[in-house]
C-alpha cells in the first residue's frame, strides 16, 4: 500500500490505523497510531503507555494525507469509536469495514455505507443461519425472566467491550432503572463510556453486595465467568449469555447457558448482503470470519469476491 | 404458536426441575384452550404426525435455500430441523401467525400428498423459534427434558390438585384436554373414568433404614419378595386392556403376549418378569422387551413374558384399594382361584418369626430374580404414592466395585461450575501385556455437596486433556462405585453395563493400581 501503514496490524508497526478498540483489531507497541479519540481512549485504557508511543485523534469524516493516500474515518456502529477506513488513492476508493453491524445500538453512531471500488468486509457471521432477531425483542426475553423467576439472580455473559454497555443501554432503553451489578473486569470501560457520555444509569460493583442480595437482580460478567467457580457467589443464577453465537444451540449448550440472548456487535447474513449491494463495490474482500459462503454468495450476484485471510484469527475468540 | 415456541425454547436450555414447572404453569396459566392442551400433548408424547418426514421438510429448504449454502449451513450446525429454521428465507407479507391449535388441526388433516405445501407454508408465516418448535413437533423430535410426570406434577400446582388425582384421569382423557383445565381452573367437577380401563397411581415404598427396625413390630407386616422386574399395573375392563408401567406409560404394545392373557375385568399390581422352564429369569432378559413398540414373534418366543401378581386393586368395577391389604390379599387368592389367568401367577408371601430370620432369609436366598424383600402392614389401604410407614422394600445389599476415574464432565444447572459427571474404568490386560483402563460405568450422584466440591478441585488440578466439556484426569483416584447388578453389554466397549451405578465412597487412601479388574464385574454378571 502506497503510503507506508497498516490497518488493524497483527504485529507492532510503525504507523497504524486502528478501527476499533477490540483486541484483535487495536494491539499494543505500534510507534504512531491514528484512530478515533474514542477509540484512543479505550486503548489507553487497555493498554496505558502500551497504547502507542504517539497517538493521533481523528474526527469521523474528516480527511488525512498519509503519503499519497488520502484516509478518512467513517461510523461502523460496532461500539464506540469503531470506524471503517476509507482510503482514497489516485481516483479509486478502498473501503476498509472492520467489523460493523447495521442494527441500533443506543452506545455508539450508526454505520455510514460508502460507495467504493474494493469493498474489505468482515464475516464473523457469514452463514444464512445466522439472522440476528431485533435485539430489544431479546431484551425483554431476560426481563420475562428476571418477572417470572424473581427469587434468583439472572447473570449475563458479555464482553467487555461494547456488548456490556450496549445490554446496559438497552436495558434502561426498555425502561428498566433497577441498579445493574458488574463483575470487576466489567467497570474500567464501563466507566470509560460514561466519561465519554453514555448514559448508562446505576451500575454497581458485584464484589460489595451480600450474595442473598442479588435475589431478582442482574449481573453482568465477562463470558468466561459465567460457567465458573466465581459464578458460585451468585444465588441460584438464570446463566444467560448475550452474543450472535447464541443463534445456535448446541453453542449455548456447550457454554452452559440457561437463557440464550441473540445479541450481536456483527452483521448478521442479511445486513452483510444489504450492505455490499449499498456500497455497489464491483470487488470484494471477505475476511475475519466464515469467508467461503459469503464468497459464494456474492459471486453469485454478479460482483468479484475473494477471501483474504488473516492471521491471528481465530473464530468465535472475538465478540 | 408464538408462546409454544417460547416455551420449547426455555425448556430446551433450562436443566432445574423447579424451573421447568415454573415454566410449564406460567404457560398454563398465560394460554387459553385449545391450545395449552396441545401444548401439554406435544410435550407428553401424545401427537403424532405421520404425514411429514424429516426427508419432506430438507426436500422444502433445497427448494428454497442454494444447495451450498444448505450444505455449509447444515455442517454447521448439525440439526436438520434447527438448520431449517434458520435458514428459511424470510417472506413479506406473510399471514398472521396461527395458533397452535389452528397448526395441530392443520397437520391432521394433512395427507402425504397435501403435508408438503402446508408446511411450507406455515414455515413462511413463522419466525425462527416457531419454525423450530413447528418442525420438531411435526418430525416428533420433541425431546426437550421435559417427563410425562414432570408435566402431571406442573398441572397439579397449577391447578392445586394432587398429583395422584391427575394421573388417576389421564389415561381417560384426550388432547386438547379441555375437561382437565376446566376443571383445574375451577370451573367444572373432575372429569369422569369409571367406565375406562385407565392408570390407577401405584402405591410405592421407601427404603427399610435400619432405625426402622426398632419401631416396627414384625407381626403387623408381611413379606414377599421383591422380584427384580419391572412394576406394572394390569387394568382390564370391558374390551379395553391396557399394560402400564409404574409411571402410567401404557407398555401394551411391546406385550401383545401378556395383553392376550388379561381375558377380565380387573385391575391389578404386579411384576413384569420374563418366564421360562417354570423360573423367573433375569432382569437383562427382560430389558430385551423393554422400550419397543411393537415386538417380534421370536422375541415374544424368545424371552416369553410373565406378570406376578403383588395385589388386586378393582374386581370388576368394585375399587377395592379401601380395604386392608391382609383383605385385599384374600380378594387376590380368592380371584386367581376363580379366574386361573395365563402367564401370571401369586407372589408368595414369607412366613418370618422376626427381623433376623428374615434378614438372614434375604441375604442367603441365591436366586438373582430376587432384588429383597417387600414388608406391607397387614392393615394398610392402597394409598397413591409413597405413604411412609404402610411399605418398605429391603433390598439384598448392593454389589461394589473399585474403579479408577477416568474422565469428569461438567453437569448442569447448578453444577455447571462443577465436573459431576464421572466415567470411571477397570482393569484389564492391555496389548503390550501393561494392564489398560476400560471405561466401565458414569455415575453422577452418590456423592454429598462436600465431596462434590473436592472431586470437582481434584479433576481441574489432574487434567491431561480437555475435549469441550470433558476433561479426562491422570489415572490416579479411586472411586468405590455401588451398583444393582451388571449385564453383557454391546453397546459398551468393556462389553458390560452396571445397573443404577452411582458413588459410594472416594477412596482417597487407595493406589489405583488396587482397583478392580473387569474380570471381577464379568464374574458378577447375570444372565
Ligand atoms: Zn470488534
Ligand atoms: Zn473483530
């Protein structure tokens, strides 16, 4: 690439453009490193001195020169600060999605299709079976629960990252103000985005509350939390676990999940088709995910498809 | 069908039995008839559709979905109707969705020819969950944990009546059971069977603890043996003759030899046996019958079936079950004088002076149909359920093996933070002449809270490989496994299977070099 940089590098580079603060995408030890302020935030918050030895804000939609490529940052609405790259070089128009989804999501701005010549998408969710149901319709799913078993606690699995205050936000979206109870690996980010003013209401650390307490409340934990020892110090808990994986049941079963919550940060099959016919790229690039279906689908429509494989990557390891 | 696949949906996740009755009387009492009944017959095993086979609804997805992508998809997940219900493309404007019962009269009426397009068409109104609870009931793969017991003890709370009320109606009743919810919601008397030949609950004993010895006195009880088959109750009246399995399953098909034979009108308890040159013969022989709808005339030679008769409970339509089981018993002798019935007979009962005689009679007694003896205070009424005090069984002492733990799982609900389920082996030579460990058995109860919680820190801390849930351990711990008896096997790799296995002790203390050889199960095996 003309330009000297790279987009989400897999080992420390010189200068890097980091689409989002996941750690797959945003890794520590790049020397410069452009993204958006929210998304520099989240890696300070990381990753401390780690973060990059210079770091460098840049707002949605507007442009920088680096060498003779011309990159702007444009909304994925994956999680708060997430950004497709745009690259612009001698007249043709690279779009670089890095993972994003078209649902609403309370946390973060919405995805902003860009039409280009070479469109790079993710695929964590490339197979028609998954379909992500209207995540409200999922919420209200745990809000039965939490009615009809009042006497135990409902401990939900999330990342940490966007999916923990996405489930927070859409829970005070359908009007619940109870406090919401947080595993201690869940409060520096979330704290991170209320700094960053997202309203998410009375969040409270698990650790100061008596185990009976927690009768008819809801915890949130990290995914691997939740079929562990720590969940133990929880009153009979309803295991619940909010992620796109959770479309197939045998993934839920293996996980030990009582109640199963269709919640995802991707695009789910039918937003990945809408979203290549609306950027109109004669090419695409599928990568970071289940590339072959989606190759096999898009080629059929007419368009030039083609995996691109990554290294590092490894299934359902990500959000 | 929106809250029947909401239902199914909780259900299939939720392993805690209280749960699932919660689940199960909060549907009941949310959804109106026809369609809670449906619901209550799907789940208990009373629907069938035999129009639609799994081969017609793949035939529908290839129709719709790129024969690829199908493939790619049904590898994935691996489940041919939770694949369908995910991949069936999306239709707009598609009707409303219907009700369960609107669906259920639907796929009544469907033929081989007309089940194709109706269930496509259905498939186009539903959403997801619906298509997948839609597809297993019509493919009759509703296995979701959910017991025909389980869903009696749920109409029971739901409609705070006794449990044994409910199974005594629910052979004489039909789906959508409209006469069982009227009356559970109070608005109509119980429903009448006296003119059916339907499931009477059994009356069931407890366990004789040594404590209980002490405050019993031998003279007001009897004994019988307790003959290693299964219970059963037989129920003949007018044309109707029905064989049911102590949980009120009708077992009627796998016995035409046994139903041949119930020429009366009675209903009476027993023990389903295989019979043959004039003895009782094991329980693995039995098992061959067990589980089968329908039966073969080399089976039925084979392994001839036999019901010996513990107690009569209607003579005719007269209920007899408010008499004394001393005059119940008189009724019993006096009845198979007068009738002489085929392929049944009287269990005897033991004459015993006091608890030693008996127990040396128990103990010493070197017929394997024989699982103990039964007491029954002479003046006891036939009572549904587990009275404590009319009944106790005392059974011969269980057989116990030393294994080795081989690997652990990690079990569900409130232990799924906990490796419960354990596969533990024995010895036997293995090819280079080292002696190999072969799995033997899985037990997953036996074991106190305490126990549990230091095998559960033993198993993480002795891990050599995971496989998903599974974690198999260094061949290092002993475990005292107690067990009923032990039958051939070809289904297990050790070519044995332990009857009720579970833990009896941990044997922190023992090398598991001393554990016990299959040879020493193979010799305890019956046949
Ligand atoms: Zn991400
Ligand atoms: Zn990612």
């Amino acid at each position: 690439m003309p330009g000297d940089f790279f987009v989400d590098p897999v080992r420390p580079a010189g200068r890097a453009v980091i689409t989002h603060g996941h750690a797959d995408h945003a890794r520590p030890g790049n020397a410069s490193v452009l993204a958006t302020d929210q998304t520099l935030a989240i890696m300070q918050a990381r990753y401390g001195d780690q973060a990059g030895a210079s770091l460098q804000p840049l707002a949605y939609g507007e442009p920088v020169e680096i060498g003779e490529v011309s990159v702007r940052l444009v909304p994925a609405g994956h999680v708060l600060g997430s950004a497709q790259v745009v690259l612009e070089y001698r007249g043709s128009r690279v779009v670089v999605s890095g993972d994003y989804k078209r649902g609403a999501d309370p946390t973060c701005a919405p995805f902003e299709p860009v039409p280009c010549d070479v469109f790079i998408t993710e695929a964590t969710f490339g197979l028609p079976v998954f379909r992500h149901p209207p995540a409200g319709d999922e919420i209200a799913k745990l809000l039965n629960s939490v009615a009809l078993f009042p006497e135990r606690s409902h401990l939900v699995g999330v990342y940490s990252l966007g999916k923990c205050q996405r489930v927070i936000a859409l829970l005070r979206q359908a009007g619940y103000d109870r406090p919401i109870y947080l595993h201690g690996a869940l409060i520096a980010l979330t704290e991170l985005y209320q700094r960053l003013g997202v309203q998410l209401g009375d969040l409270r650390p698990m650790a100061d509350v008596a185990k009976g307490d927690l009768r008819g409340e809801i915890v949130l934990a990290p995914p691997s939390a939740i079929a562990d020892r720590w969940s133990r110090r929880l009153p009979d808990p309803v295991v619940c676990a909010a992620s796109g994986w959770m479309r197939v049941r045998q993934r839920a079963r293996q996980r030990g999940v009582e109640l199963p919550m269709i919640i995802s940060d991707h695009a789910d099959w039918d937003e990945l088709l809408a979203t290549i016919d609306e950027v109109d790229a004669p090419e695409v690039w599928v990568t970071h995910g289940r590339e072959e279906a989606l190759v096999h689908q898009v080629t059929q429509s007419g368009r030039r498809a083609q995996a691109l494989s990554l290294v590092g990557f490894e299934d359902d390891a990500v959000d | 069908m929106t809250p029947f696949a909401e239902l199914i949906e909780r259900l299939v996740f939720t392993p805690s039995r209280n749960a699932k009755l919660r689940l199960l009387t909060d549907y009941f009492a949310r959804v109106p008839d026809p369609d809670r009944g449906w619901a209550l017959a799907a789940l208990t095993g009373g629907l069938e559709f035999p129009a639609v086979k799994a081969g017609v609804v793949r035939g529908l997805a290839v129709e719709r979905v790129d024969p690829a992508l199908f493939g790619w998809s049904y590898d994935y997940v691996g489940d041919l109707a939770e694949t369908v219900s995910l991949i069936w493309p999306k239709r707009h404007g598609a009707n409303r969705v219907p009700s369960l019962g609107e669906v259920v009269d639907t796929m009544r009426e469907a033929s081989r020819s007309t089940a194709p397009a109706l269930v496509a068409g259905l498939l186009d109104t539903f959403d997801t969950n619906e298509r997948f609870a839609f597809l297993k009931l019509i493919t009759g793969g509703m296995r979701i944990g959910v017991s025909a017991r389980l869903a009696k003890v749920a109409l029971a709370q739901y409609g705070d009546a006794d449990v044994a009320e409910i199974e005594e109606l629910w052979h004489g009743l039909e789906p959508p059971y409209e006469d069982l919810f009227t009356w559970l919601d109070g608005r109509a008397p119980k429903p009448s069977i006296d003119d059916k030949a339907v499931f009477r609950p059994l009356m069931l004993s407890h366990p004789l603890e040594d404590g209980d010895k002490a405050s019993i006195d031998p003279a007001s009880y009897r004994a019988e043996w307790k003959w290693d088959g299964i219970r059963v109750q037989v129920a003949a009246l007018g044309d109707q003759r029905r064989l049911y399995s102590r949980t009120g399953d009708d077992i009627s098909g796998a016995f035409p030899d046994i139903v041949e034979a119930m020429d009366f009108d009675a209903v009476l308890d027993g023990e389903l046996l295989v019979y043959q040159d004039g003895a009782v013969q094991s329980f693995n022989r039995l098992q061959q019958r067990l589980n089968r709808k329908t039966v073969t005339a080399r089976m039925l030679e084979e392994h001839p079936a036999w019901v010996r008769l513990y107690d009569i409970l209607f003579d005719g339509s007269e209920d007899l079950r408010d008499l004394s089981f001393d005059d119940r018993r008189q009724r019993l002798e006096q009845w198979i004088g007068r009738i002489a019935p085929g392929r049944m007979d009287l269990s005897p009962m033991i004459d015993f002076p006091d608890w030693q005689t008996l127990d040396d009679m128990r103990s010493s007694t070197a017929n394997s149909a024989i699982e103990g003896v039964m007491l029954k205070r002479g003046d006891s009424t036939y009572v549904a359920g587990r009275p404590k005090g009319p009944w106790y069984k005392w059974k011969r002492g269980p057989l116990t093996l030393d294994t080795v733990l081989m690997y652990a799982q990690r079990g569900h609900g409130k232990r799924s933070s906990f490796y419960s389920d354990f596969t533990f082996g024995a010895w036997r030579p293995g090819e280079d002449g080292e002696p190999e460990l072969v799995p033997v058995g899985k037990a997953y109860f036996g074991f106190t809270d305490e126990e549990l919680a230091q095998l559960d820190k033993w198993v993480r801390g002795h891990t050599v490989e995971r496989f998903g849930p599974v974690r198999s351990v260094a061949p290092d711990l002993v475990l005292e496994v107690a067990f009923d008896s032990v039958g051939r096997s070809t289904r297990h790799k050790s070519g044995v299977a332990m009857r009720f296995p579970r833990i009896s002790r941990i044997r922190w203390d023992k090398p598991a070099a001393e554990a016990d050889h299959l040879s020493t199960l193979e010799a305890l095996i019956v046949d």
